[in-house]
C-alpha cells in the first residue's frame, strides 16, 4: 500500500469523504429551500445542525481512540456516514433531512480528528505540521469535490444525489482500512470523566479551547455563506459551487507552498499570515458579492486553512500528550461548536440578502484569532513528548 511517510495514503481518503459531504451544503442550501419550498433562513440549519453534532461528539470519539484504538474508531465512523448519508438523500421533507444531517454531523466527526490524532502519534511535534499538510492535500480535494460536484449534481440532477458520492467513498475506505497498523501503543483505562478534567487543567489546552471558538466561526461558520451570496445575485448553484471551489483548489495550492515555508518561518507568523488572509478575503466580500469578490474571497479563505488552521489542529494535538485524542477531540468540538453559533447567528441577514454586513461580522470576528492566537503561538513552547508508539522518520 503506498505511503506518505510511512502513513498509508488509504488513511486519508477518510478525510476527504468527509470534507465532500460537508463542504457540499453551502452551494446545496438554495436547491434544497427550493425543493421543500421553503426559506433559506430555515435551510441554513442543516448547516447548522451537521456542525453543531460535529462539535458536540468528537469527545466522545477522543474517549474511545484512547481506549480502542485510533484505526477501530475512524472505520466505525466512516461506516456510520455512509448510512447517514444514504438517509440524507432519502429525506423526504426538511425535518427529516434536519434529522439525517445531524447525525451525519455527528458521526463524520469521528474520522478527521482521529486522523490528526494518528498523526501525532506517529510523527514529533517539530514536523508533525508538515505530516498534517499532507492530509491537507486531502482535505483540499475533499473541499473542491464537495462545493464543485453539489453545485453541478443539483444543478444537472438533483440535491439528492450528491450525498451518495462521499457516502460510497467513506464505505469503501471504511473496508480498505482493516489493513492500516494501529498507532496506539497504550491504551487509556482512565474514567472518562477524569481524563477530560485532566486536559482542562492545562492552561494552554483550555486558552486553545476557548480561542477554538472563534476559529470555528471564521473558519467554517461564515465561509457557509459565500455561496450563497452568489446565489442570492442570480447565479446558478452550478455557478456558485464551481466559484467556491477555488477554495479546495486554494488549500491544494497553499499546502504544497506550505511544506517550503514551515522549514523556514515560525509557527506564529505562518498563523498570522493565515489570519490575515481570512481577513482580507471577509473584506473583499464584504465590499461585493460579485464573482470576481467571491472567488477572491474564497481562495484567500483556502489559504487560510493551509497555514492558520493546520496551525491551529497541530497546535491541538501538542498540549497534552498523554491524551492525545481527548485534547484534540474537545479542540474540534469547541471549532464546531463556534462554525455553528456563527452560521446560525447570521442567518437571519443571509434570509434577507444583507451580505455585506454579514461579512464585515466575520471580518471583525477575524481579527482577534489574529492578533491573540499569532502572540500565544509564539509564547507556546512546545511539548516533543515521545511515547512508545513508532514514529516516522521523515515526511514524504
């Protein structure tokens, strides 16, 4: 099986199954409004509902990688999506979709985290963010899938048939991967309840969890609304989903740009520079909904997540080694949980068309993920706590 530094390739085809479903919403909330003959203001909850689940469980998944391993939970949950998203498909009205999507949300959030958390097992903190890049690589084609494959599914077919693609993907990565080593040696039998406290006493994991909020809204909670705004001018979801897919194409481009830059840049000032490209991006958006400002937009939003958030998800997975997969399964549920406040609270100026002032919001939210989370970063001193688990020695 071919590998990238030791990690099988077949490992991070979960993520990109993953990111396809999730990143298919955006340019799918106008067809499915029309489709239920509904608001757009009520579909945004099946955005809101996926990343609110999706924020909620990953502890639950952290618990169980800690306890059974990180390969038995990443299959369980890609199965688990498969099905989800086969009901997602099915759903007759929005409630049921509502209903399908959570638990989509719920279950999918199993597999990125658990990744990373693979990840860090594997490799040391000075190059783990350079073994996370090429997940990234995954993610990024998972993103263009997702916002390009939706725009054109429901604008050729229907909505519903797009859910089946990840859906199939996810079942059949869910097989591949009984072959895939474990990475953990030794298994947590540590009361759950005791084993989230003992992460919440760190200082530095409860700062990340509470700058994690924020991250969530600008990263993934916001960005739900660029399609949209297109949409809303009067172009096609086809239209949209290709434009919003630059963001994939971005987070491809910038992540091989990013193995050259890690080598020679400190982890703040690569965050930093993430920070502002997100910032730039919510500005230019907010001046216009146009084409031109939304693919802009958009490819800075891509740029973002290679250098900001990839940052941000090592970050997680360095505060507390001896905990590894509860410490970054909480970081998703508190990124998520901020994706879901920030979509949910803007979707009232979306249902009215008032772009403009929602993206000035994202852009102010923006800027303290900048200034606070680029100064603690360069504060952070960093954890190379080896465990017994085998490590890679390079990154390929």
């Amino acid at each position: 099986m071919a590998s990238t530094g030791g990690v099988p390739r077949i490992l991070y085809l979960g993520p990109f199954a993953t990111m396809a479903d999730r990143f298919a919403v955006a340019p799918l909330l106008i067809p499915i409004a029309v489709s239920f003959h509904i608001s757009v203001a009520a579909v945004t909850a099946v955005a809101s509902l996926y990343y609110l689940a999706y924020g909620l469980l990953p502890p639950a998944y952290g618990l169980l990688a800690d306890r059974f391993g990180r390969v038995r939970v990443i299959r369980a949950a890609l199965l688990g999506t498969a099905v989800a998203d086969v009901l997602s498909s099915l759903s007759p009205n929005l409630t049921a979709l509502l209903v399908a999507r959570f638990i989509t949300g719920g279950i999918a959030c199993g597999v990125m985290p658990t990744t990373l958390v693979y990840l860090g097992d594997r490799f040391p903190f000075t190059v783990r963010q350079e073994a996370i890049s090429n997940v990234l690589v995954f993610v990024a084609l998972g993103t263009a899938a997702g916002t390009l494959g939706a725009g054109l599914t429901a604008h050729a077919l229907t909505w519903r048939v797009f859910f089946l693609i990840p859906g199939a993907i996810a079942l059949g990565v869910a097989i591949a991967l009984r072959r895939v080593p474990e990475s953990l040696v030794t298994r947590s039998n540590q009361n759950p309840l005791r084993q989230v406290a003992g992460v919440l006493r760190h200082g530095w994991a409860l700062f990340l969890l509470a700058v994690a909020v924020l991250v969530g809204a600008v990263m993934f909670g916001f960005v739900t609304y660029l399609a949209p705004a297109l949409e809303a001018g009067g172009q096609s979801p086809a239209i949209a989903g290709v434009v919003v897919a630059s963001y994939g194409l971005s987070v491809l481009i910038c992540t091989r740009i990013f193995r050259f830059v890690a080598r020679r840049t400190p982890a703040a000032l690569i965050l930093a520079g993430g920070a502002a490209m997100l910032l730039i991006g919510y500005l230019v958006a907010a001046a216009a909904q146009s084409v031109p400002a939304i693919l802009t937009a958009s490819v800075l939003a891509g740029g973002a997540y290679a250098f900001m958030q990839s940052t941000f998800q090592t970050w997680a997975t360095d505060v507390v080694p001896e905990a590894r997969a509860t410490a970054t399964s909480l970081f998703a549920t508190a990124i998520f949980a901020g994706a879901a406040l920030a979509t949910s609270g803007v979707a009232g100026l979306a249902d009215a068309h008032r772009y403009s002032n929602l993206f000035v919001i994202a852009a102010i939210v923006t800027l303290p993920v900048l200034v606070i989370g680029s100064l603690a970063r360069w504060r952070y001193p960093g954890s190379d706590a080896v465990d017994d688990a085998p490590r890679g020695s390079q990154i390929g």
